[in-house]
C-alpha cells in the first residue's frame, strides 16, 4: 500500500484535508486516483514530512480520497477521510514514494461496559471544553459521541486535546476499552493543567 507519513495521526472516521506539493506525493495520487483511490497515513516517529529520510511507527490509517482537485501546477488538493486501522508488516523502498506491506489491525467487538466508558469520556471532554471556553468563549459545544462504542472512541480520539504521540498510543490500542481508559486519563491531564492555569490567572 501507498503510504504518506505525517506529522500528526489519522482516526478512522476522521476527515483528512491534504495539500499535496512533492512531485513523489504527487506521482502516488495519480496512482491512487487509478486504484481504489486509497492510501495510508503513518505518523512520523523522527524526520520531517518533507524530503524523506523519516522514521515511522507501524500502526497507521488508511484513508479514502473522497475528493481531488488537481492544480494547473500539479499540486492537488484531496479531501480524504479515515476508513481502518492497519499495521505495517514491513516498510518498501521509498521508490517513488513510500510504500508497505500492510495487514488488518481490526478492533476486536466491543465489550459491554464500553457504552460506559464512552459516556465517561464524553464527560471528560465536556468539562475540557467548558474550562477551554473561559479563554476562548468562541468554542463551541462538543457533538454527541456515535452510539457504536468503537466509533465512538475514535471520534473522541479526534477530539481530544492530545499531542501527536499521544494520538498514537491512542490509535494503537488493542481494544476499544483501553482506548476509552487510555483517553479518560489524557484528557484528565490536560483538563487538571488547563484549571491550574485558569486558577493562576484568576
């Protein structure tokens, strides 16, 4: 599979807008725009995004092109949204562009008590947002979560007010209750930083 590293981590169920500049990028749409018009996307462990040379971590996204336009110059802009999780078995040669041999990392059926962890999560990030709007009062409200426990989970991953590397151990988790817990805790941390600041300033 065709696969973009990036500097920041894709959900299934996200979407993904893409300017897409480097002539190796370019060469890969073109070739997805023929295929199935899929691709992954890999966050970058060390390097940058741009001029190769980076080092990835092996649980990535695959997402889906639901738009392209190409430029006059060559440039596309796509809009893409994540389908699957995918695990990298082993990476290619970056000739043209970056490319794996990847299989299915699916999420196993969700447990019982996941629709729980979902609702404690859906707190969590309401009483983010509420603190977030004491600075910004622009913010608006959080949309309800899915009932599906496992789409649930990573539409609150997207949300959630996490750094990159954080956004891979999320991705990364073997279930959707490890994720649940994994993000109550996240959020908890920013949340109890985000109060302390406001304490400060008051």
């Amino acid at each position: 599979m065709a696969m973009f590293p990036l500097g920041s981590v894709l959900f299934p169920f996200a979407d993904l807008p893409l300017h897409v500049f480097e002539e190796r990028y370019r060469l890969m749409t073109r070739r997805v725009m023929q295929g199935d018009r899929e691709f992954g996307v890999v966050l970058i462990e060390r390097g940058h995004e741009v001029g190769g040379g980076d080092v990835r971590f092996d649980v990535a996204t695959v997402a889906r092109v639901v738009h392209a336009t190409e430029l006059p110059d060559g440039r596309f802009g796509l809009a893409t949204v994540g389908t699957r999780r995918i695990r990298v078995v082993q990476w290619l040669r970056d000739d043209p562009y970056p490319q794996a041999d990847v299989e299915p990392f699916d999420d196993p059926p969700a447990g019982r008590r996941d629709a729980e962890h979902r609702d404690r999560v859906a707190v969590a990030l309401a009483e983010f947002v509420g603190l977030a709007r004491r600075i910004d009062p622009r913010l608006g409200e959080i949309p309800p979560l899915a009932a599906d426990p496992l789409r649930a989970s990573y539409e609150a991953a997207a949300m959630a007010p996490i750094g990159p590397l954080d956004a891979q151990r999320v991705l990364s988790a073997p279930d959707v209750g490890t994720r649940f817990d994994l993000l109550a805790s996240l959020i908890d941390d920013a949340t109890a930083v985000l109060r302390s600041r406001l304490e400060l300033e008051d």
